[in-house]
C-alpha cells in the first residue's frame, strides 16, 4: 500500500478549502462522496482534504435561479420535491440514472460534474439546462457558463486551483419539457455509451426553443447547435424530431472524424435524441 | 457521538492517523494507516461482517451506515471517518438476540452463503428508517448496490418488506 500522506484536512469553509488547495497544489487531493478508491491516490498525494463538513449541500429556488449545492449527494436530488417539479423533473430523473443506490447515496453533484469523465451523466443535464456553475478560488468567487467548465483549460484547474461550489440554473427552465436518455451495457452500468438531454420551451405546439446536449462518445458533453436551430420555432412534431436527429448525427460524425469506434454510439445518439424530443413534445403539451 | 461540527486536521505520526469515531453507538479512538481503507481498519479491528468483496465500491459487501446513510467502507478513507458515526452490523443486533430485520432476513430464506448479508441488512436498515412502509419496487432500488450470487434477490426483497411489516407492528 502506497502511504505517501501525510495530513488530512477537514476545513469548514470554502475559503479554507480554496486556500489550502492553492497552497499544496498537486501535493493535495480533494475527496468529497467517497467514489474514488483509496488505492488510486497518485504517490505525489501528501495531503487530503475532505470537504465534506463545508455548507454546500443546499437546493433551493432562490431569485431567479435554482441553487445546487455542490456536494448534494445524487440521493439528494433524486429525491428532491423541488427538483421533481423543475422542468418535468429531469434533474431528479438523471440523478438517478445509472450506478447503484450506494454510489448515489456517496456521489456528489460536484464530483459528477469536474471528475471529467465524458460518460458523466449531470454534465450533458446542466448544459442543456443552461446552467451557470459556481467556483472558488484564491482571488474569490466566478460564475461561469456551464459549458466553459468543461472545456480542459478550466476543468483541469478542479482540485488543483478551483472549487466548484454550486450550481445555477435559470428560472426560466422550469417550466420546460426535459428529458435526459442514456444507453449504457446495463442499466447500472457507469460508463453509457451514450447520454443525451433534450429540453424544450413547447408552447402551443410549437417548439419555441429547444437544447440538445450529448456526451459519453465525445471527449465532453457538447451541445448540438444544428439540431437547436432546426428546431427554434418548428412545429413540436415527428417531423422536426427527425430532422434533428439527422443533424445530431451529422453534428456528431463532424466531430467525432466518422470513427467507425464510436459508429454505433453516434447512431444511438440520434435515436436517443429523437426519442427524448418526441417524449418532450407530448410532455409540453 | 453526533457529527464532530469542526473536524480540523490530522497529521500521520509513523504513517498512522489517530482518528476518533463513535462505532455502534461507543466512542473510540483507532490508529489507522494514513491512506487506509476504511473497510480494512474496521476490519482490523474487529468488525469482520464488514466484507472485502470487489474493494472497487461496486459490490456493497462492505456497506456501513455513516452518520446513518449506506456507505461503501472500501472507497473512504478511515481518517475520512474521524469525528463521524458508524453502524456495522455488529451494533444491530446479536446472535441472542438479533435486531427484527436480522430475524426477517433469516426467516425468510435472505440468506444463503451469507457474504452479502451485513450489507443488505445495514441498506435495509437505511431503507426502512427513512421510508417504514416501502414496496417491492423502491426495495429492489434500494438494494440495487448490494451483489447477491447466491440467489434472485426474491428472498432478500421478500425479507425486507416482512422487516418493514414487523418494525410496524413492533412501533404500536
């Protein structure tokens, strides 16, 4: 057994947390919900600091934003009334998809979302949501589109230099229609091969907005901006969900250089694009 | 021992951490290794139902109850358990005098070679003090982290709601 540590720390506010995490760099380790094994702690490992006593376990809706807090367990939002009424309860749903009641009673909301696993089942949720994510750091506090923390020059700041701290996602999304579908070996299986969130402004029949966001097959979750604009303003039908499943997957080959690897996981992609709109159209009505 | 609010910070003497814990409702104060599993220290000192099976958290033989949630002891760290409250199935009940789901899970036929049984017993435990009165279908989701290769799970989920029926009736 590696035993390269030396001290754990328990701080009991972010800035102790942030303060400690820039001072030891990648001497220190973060643990959070427990879903990491000890064994894999990297021998350069000197230091670890649970967070789990800091005050980030909140849900509310608070002035125009659902607040999560970042070390919410995934029990917590399953569970959760207020996320079961927010957009059809797609928060909730994705939260407890896949793994097992053990490992959604350890996860955390901030652990899903920087350990930057492309198969991460909150990641394609929050982008499609809109959301803005909360971080700490040594020169205080930034809020950040969603989307910019999982681009690799932000994500590898986590842990290192960077807190996620919570989670914001607009008001306006509440009375969307989501829907978050994934494909994966099993139904506890992790690693999906695909995941796919689509959330849908439905007035009337018409589709006034919509996101599509995949991940699992692609190095991050990424947003399908050909099948959006296909679908602002269309009428929230079979039609228009085909469509945008054909411009997901020419989306998705673009991007994933037609790889016949991951062939199969881009196909699944479109249908599960096409299903989850269908779904959120009849839902919106 | 409730949560410690202000846990603060250790540092290994010999590569040992001293770590104070309440285990099964007694307070104590273990050396363990500084990167330890918690599975191996609770097993290391005594509490044997607590169960090696994949040490990768994916099989719940080693479940136990921090700060009353299920947890997999393999995937913590033992110093993360300073300052917390632990339950293994060795503060449940006794051979004697074992607790009501103990009792359901071997009336019922729960449990065959017995590896996953603590870990079944510590989930349902969780289960039915959240939620007394569950059906079969939140059962099965609840012990959808603990690997039985011995049966079906049809006993086990038949166990915890006979438990769930017996606490009922012991609470009136």
């Amino acid at each position: 057994m590696r035993n390269n540590i030396r001290e754990f720390y328990f701080p009991a506010a972010v800035k102790e947390a942030v303060g400690l995490m820039t001072k030891l760099k990648s001497k220190a380790m973060i643990v959070a919900g427990g879903t990491r094994p000890p064994g894999d702690v990297p021998s350069s490992v000197e230091t670890v600091i649970d967070i789990t006593d800091l005050p980030l376990r909140h849900l509310q809706a608070d002035k125009g934003w659902l607040r999560i807090g970042a070390l919410c367990t995934l029990e917590e939002l399953e569970k959760s009334a207020l996320l079961k009424s927010w957009a059809r309860g797609v928060i909730a749903q994705t939260a407890g998809f896949g793994t097992t009641a053990l490992a959604r009673s350890m996860g955390t909301v901030g652990g899903n979302v920087v350990r930057p696993h492309p198969y991460n089942n909150l990641p394609p949720l929050f982008l499609a949501l809109d959301a803005l994510a909360v971080c700490a750091h040594d020169g205080g506090e930034e809020t950040v589109p969603f989307g910019d923390i999982l681009k690799p020059d932000i994500m590898r700041r986590f842990g290192h230099s960077w807190l996620l701290t919570e989670l914001r996602v607009p008001a306006h999304t509440k009375g969307w229609a989501a829907v978050s579908t994934r494909l994966g070996a099993t139904k506890s299986d992790w690693k999906g091969y695909a995941n796919c969130v689509v959330a849908a402004d439905v007035h009337g029949g018409v589709c006034r907005k919509a996101a599509v966001a995949v991940s699992a097959m692609l190095p991050r979750a990424t947003r399908m901006a050909k099948a959006e604009t296909l679908l602002a303003g269309a009428a929230a039908d079979e039609a228009a969900a085909r469509e945008a499943e054909a411009a997901v997957l020419v989306e998705l080959e673009a991007l994933t250089g037609k790889s016949p690897a991951k062939a199969h996981a881009v196909r699944t992609a479109g249908v599960l694009a096409r299903r989850a709109l269908l779904q959120a159209f009849s839902s919106g009505r | 021992m409730a949560k410690k609010t202000r846990r603060g910070h250790l540092k290994a003497m010999d590569g040992q951490f001293e770590i104070e814990l309440t285990i099964n409702g007694r307070e104590a104060k273990w050396r363990v290794g500084a990167s330890e599993s918690l599975m191996n220290a609770l097993r290391r000192q005594g509490f044997k139902s607590v169960k090696n099976g994949c040490d990768n958290g994916d099989c719940g033989s080693c479940t136990v109850l921090l700060d009353g949630k299920p947890a997999a002891s393999c995937m913590l760290f033992a110093a993360q358990a300073h300052g917390r409250a632990l339950t293994t199935v060795e503060g449940l009940g006794t051979p004697n005098d074992p607790h009501t789901i103990q009792r359901a899970y071997a009336e019922s036929g729960g449990v065959q070679c017995g590896f996953c049984t603590p870990g079944m017993v510590l989930v349902t435990k969780a289960l039915l003090d959240e939620n007394p009165r569950p059906d079969e279908a939140q059962v099965r989701r609840a012990l959808d982290g603990n690997l039985c290769r011995c049966t079906g799970y049809v006993k086990q989920v038949q166990a915890v709601l006979d438990a769930a029926e017996r606490l009922r009736r012991e609470k009136k």
